[in-house]
C-alpha cells in the first residue's frame, strides 16, 4: 500500500507516505518537513507501528541520526531505532514489581531473566495506526496499544489501560507525545520513556552530550538504584557542559530534569545541535555510552524500578505515576534541531 499527503504553512511544507515492508508486511509511516530549495532545513521520521510503535530514523538535512538496522524484523527484538519504555521503564527487580500492597510477576512463562528489561510494549506487533494527518504547523501520527483482559501480555500487567502515541514533525523539531488512559476499575501506576539510539557522527570524539542535572542515582552492580540521590557536581557524572561521548562509560540514571532543563547532542562533525526538551512530568533521564558509535540519552518520566522504589516510599526519587480510574496523563519530548555552521 501507497499512499501519501501533503500541506504547507507560509515557509514550510509538511508530507508523509505511508508504506510496507516486503518482508514482514509491517508499515512504514515517514512524516518530512521542508522549505522549498533548502534541503538542509528538511526533518523526516520514520516510524513502525507493528514495530513496537519505533521511531527508527530522524533525518535532518540528509543526516540519519538514529542508529538501527535495515532488517524491520529485527527491530523490536534489538534492532535499536528509538523505542518505548512503558509501563516499566529499563529494569525490574527480579521480574516482580508491587504496587497498591500486591506483587506482580512481568515474566512471560519459561522466562528466566534476572531483570525485565523495558516494558511490554516495544516488541509487541498488536499496534494500530490511524491515517496521518497534517496541520497547519506539521504532520502527526497517531498510533495505539491496548493492555486489556484480551491481550495476551495482559498477566505481565494486569491493569486496563490505552496507550496513545502521537509522532510529529514540524518546521524544527521532531515531537514524541504519549497518552495513558486508565480503563481499569483500580489505580494505574506507571512510567513511560523513551530509548533513542543516537548515532556518533563521525567520531565519539566528535560527538558531545549535555545533560545538567543536579543528581545520579546511585545503584547495585546490576544496574539497579538504591533510590540515594548523589549530587553530580564535581563528580564522573557531572555533564553539566557538553562533554564528548569518547571515553564516557555510563549507563545510569539522573534526576532532577524540568522543562527548563539543559538537555542535548552536539553532533559537532556536521554542526547540528539538538535540543531535548520534555515537559514536567519527566524528572529522569538515563545516559547510556556502551562500546559501540552509538549512544543513548533517554528521557523518562521515572527511575528504573520505579514501582519497587514507589512501594519503599522513595516516591520523589521514583515519581511513579498514579492514575485513578477513568483518569488520564500526557507528555512530550521534543527533539529540537539547529545548525551551528
């Protein structure tokens, strides 16, 4: 299938395509932005319902700045891109959460992973999409996942909820919006991310990160928190100016992120800034540096474990979100992109 729109305002012209892939007959949503005869203004994404709901590319102006493979298949399964965190974002302890004085298992039968990585979303192909649609001031995509009793991933987390996506692009920013609705006849309590996979343009030399934020989570060798908050200033932690992505090795949890929070990439080899911006309700951001050219700086709404963390006391440094039937929640990140040369 085929199919596409297109819109302008005064300077910038919105589009989007809507396609399959060969292999799996998973679609492809890309939704651009640009200014005619300037190509470098031009922003595109694009976005896999099937696929767990992945962002998997970000192009400005020519420059793909996610790392992921070319096999869709894949994708959900490691494959990188940009994925979603919800509703446990990063690690569980032992697979077992509490929440409201009961204990939850989020391992699937057989399962024997120390740790649930991520959530239940990400690779999971029961996704639906509506039509794009553009507006005066860009193009948006709306996709969605139901937690229900006719889900078969419903005993992992046994509270009915709709989760709504929002994908959009406008004339410099690409926007990430989630929406959790509580369906249930009892409290919801959730986090929501976002991984991206940033790529090092050129080299890890080449590429800075700015995240400045006054406090790291302290955690347990296998990457859980203890929910100590430590001051960053002056320490390993400390990205309070940007700071090249060689020679970092972290992947750690920070907190204490607002809407005026200094968040960002410098992909210097090429001149392009970018600009993370979320709104309130996302107080973390985790910072990821493995050995390989690509890195990550995920904005969340909450602490890796944050439900175990919730249910010790430690609500600030987990800042679960608690939802009362019928009740809903949204926010955004916004990947606000500027060249610099």
């Amino acid at each position: 299938m085929n199919c596409a729109g297109n819109g302008k305002d005064e300077t910038v012209h919105y589009s989007y395509s809507i396609t399959q892939d060969e292999a799996t007959g998973w679609h492809i949503v890309e939704l651009t932005a640009g200014r005619s005869g300037d190509p470098a203004s031009t922003i595109s994404v694009k976005v896999s319902p099937e696929a767990g709901s992945n962002m998997f590319s970000l192009v400005a102006g020519g420059h793909e700045l996610i790392d992921a493979t070319d096999d869709l298949a894949s994708l959900p399964s490691g494959g990188r891109g940009n994925f979603l965190l919800y509703p446990t974002p990063n690690r569980v302890r032992d697979g077992e959460f509490s929440f409201m004085g009961k204990t939850y298992s989020m391992l699937k039968p057989g399962e024997k992973k120390h740790n649930r990585l991520h959530g239940i979303v990400r690779d999971d192909p029961a996704w639906t999409f509506d039509e794009p649609e553009v507006r005066a001031d860009g193009v948006y995509l709306r996709t969605r996942y139901v937690i229900d009793e006719s889900n078969p991933r419903f005993a992992l987390f046994p509270f009915p909820n709709v989760l709504t996506m929002e994908f959009a692009v406008m004339a410099d920013r690409a926007r990430v919006t989630y929406r959790v609705e509580n369906t249930g006849g009892t409290p919801l309590g959730f986090g929501f991310g976002l991984h991206p996979y940033w790529k090092a343009i050129g080299s890890k030399a080449d590429t800075r990160i700015l995240v400045d934020l006054p406090y790291h989570m302290e955690a347990t060798p296998d990457l859980l928190p203890t929910g100590k908050l430590e001051a960053v200033a002056g320490t390993e932690y400390d990205l309070s100016e940007p700071t090249p992505v060689a020679g970092l090795k972290l992947d750690d949890v920070y907190y204490g992120a607002t809407p005026e929070s200094d968040v960002a990439v410098f992909f210097d080899t090429i001149g392009l800034k970018m600009i993370q911006r979320a709104t309130a309700d996302f107080t973390h951001v985790v910072v990821y540096t493995p050995d390989h050219d690509y890195f990550c700086v995920e904005n969340q709404t909450c602490s890796t474990d944050a439900h175990n963390l919730h249910a010790k006391g430690l609500e600030k440094e987990a800042h679960l979100q608690v939802l009362e039937p019928g009740q809903t929640a949204e926010g955004h990140v916004d990947y606000i992109l500027s060249w610099e040369k």
